[in-house]
C-alpha cells in the first residue's frame, strides 16, 4: 500500500510518529512526516498531511484538514510545517495550510480554540490562548498574538497583526492592524473601547486598565495624527510593561492601524459609546 497500513478503518503512514495514548477514530488519513504528541484525540474523517508537528492533548474534530499544500501560486513544493501547540481544540472542517519559504511554517500555539469552518492560510503565526470563532477566516502572512478572539465571520486580510488580548466583533473585515487590549468593530474596522471584560477576566488590575484606557484616549479620542499620540504618550505616561507593548505594535505596523474616534451620520462615538 506504498507505505500506508489501515487498521480499524483508518489509514496511517508507517513513518508518522504517533505519541502514546493518542486516539485516531474511523476513517481518519495521517501521511507521512507528521507527528501526534501523546493524548491528543483524532476524531473520524480527519485528514492530516505532511509537515504536521501536533502537540500533546489537542482534540481535532471530523472534517478538519491540517498541512494542506499552500493555496499560493508561488508555492514549489518546499519543506514546511504546519505546528500546534499542547492543549488545542480544532473543531469540524477546519483547514490550516502549511507555510512557504516565506516563514517556513504556520503555527497555532497552546490552548487555543479554533471553532467549526475556520480557515488559517499559510504562514500564520497564532500566539497561545486564541480563540476564533465559527467561520474566522486567515488570509497568509497574518499574526495573532496571545489571547486575542476573533468572533464568527470575521475575514482578515493578509499580512495583518492582531495584538495581545484584543477582541474583534463577529463580522469585521480586518485591513488594518489592531493593537493590543483593544475591542475593534464597525465598518470600517475602528477602536470601540478597552477591552476591559476580556483583561479583568485575566487579573489585570484596576490600574492597569485606568492605565491602557488613558493611552488609548490620547491615541484615538482626542484627535492627534497617530505620530502626535506616540509621542505625547511617551512623554507624558509613566512606563509599564502595557505602555511598551502598545508602542512597540504601534512602531512596528504596516499598513498602519486601524481608525480612532469618529462620526457617523453626525453622531460621535468613543470608547463609552453603547450601541
């Protein structure tokens, strides 16, 4: 069978590694050069390919595809990987592609949740703790840092970060870059808020938040160019671990980020703006 063996109505790679106490259910497809740590649940009608590295204790539900082959025309068949992290949940018909030469690799970090029909394209980078809904869909190139959620039928374009603990409303289309601890939402994607619901689940402190809450305000609702913002901020706020991450995400997005305070049909929304 060129290397292939089925035994209980699922057929598995005589070189795929698989860890002890790993569950592989009917019907299921693990090709050569994958790797299963010790565990994790493979439910039926899983098909898994080359270049998968899954870590230990995830649970990948009936119908997702991991380590698909790139849908980019440049890609020539080089060796990449597709790797998720210890305690991930991929829920039914997912898809994640492997990378490109460009990062060699599309990588989901622990404990993530990764909901029914999400699609991650290749060379994604995805922090730990993430959480995107039912039908989240990842164009390339893009990164997530830790603990962001994406609600259903969010749509981000490629090459987008996403920053830590950030939330982004069901049905956004993502062109621009979202900084850290915000919520994000509208038509265009703009700044709604600090995502306070999110950080006190988290234990950040009151302080923290007051904190993050203030840079924001100079950042968004006061109506500085962003560059003004960046500097007020940096002269006049003291320095915090949250202060730093903000700039640094601030300094380092391209195209730039995603809109502040605004006026819709005449009406001003800020961060205290109830919808």
């Amino acid at each position: 069978m060129n290397g292939f063996k089925s035994l209980s109505n699922y057929t598995i790679h005589e070189e795929a590694k698989v860890g002890e106490n790993v569950t592989i259910s009917p019907y299921s497809f693990i090709d050569k050069d994958v790797e299963i740590g010790d565990g994790t649940w493979i439910g039926p009608n899983v098909t898994i390919f080359p270049g998968a590295r899954i870590g230990k204790n995830c649970r990948i539900f009936p119908g997702a595809v991991i380590s698909a082959i790139p849908q980019d025309l440049k890609f020539n068949g080089e060796q990449t990987t597709t790797e998720i992290g210890d305690n991930s949940t991929i829920r039914e018909y997912v898809t994640i592609n492997r990378g490109t030469a460009y990062a060699q690799k599309t990588s989901i970090g622990k404990n993530c949740l990764l909901m029914a029909y999400v699609h991650v394209a290749h060379d994604c980078i995805l922090g730990d703790h993430i959480i995107l809904a039912n039908n989240v869909n990842l164009a390339g190139h893009v990164v997530i840092q830790d603990w962001a959620i994406l609600e259903g039928l969010v749509a981000v374009q490629q090459f987008i970060q996403i920053g830590m603990h950030s939330f982004i409303a069901g049905g956004s289309l993502v062109r621009k870059n979202v900084p850290p601890y915000v919520k994000a939402a509208r038509e265009p994607l703009s700044y709604t808020g600090v995502n306070t619901v999110g950080l006190r689940r988290r234990n950040f402190t009151t302080e923290q938040i007051n904190h993050i809450q203030e840079i924001y305000r100079i950042l968004f609702v006061k109506g500085y160019n962003t560059s003004h913002a960046v500097q007020i901020i940096e002269d006049s706020l003291k320095d915090t671990e949250e202060k730093q991450n903000i700039l640094d995400f601030i300094k380092s997005a391209d195209p730039g980020i995603m809109r502040g305070f605004q006026t819709v049909n005449g009406r001003q929304f800020d961060e205290n703006t109830i919808e």
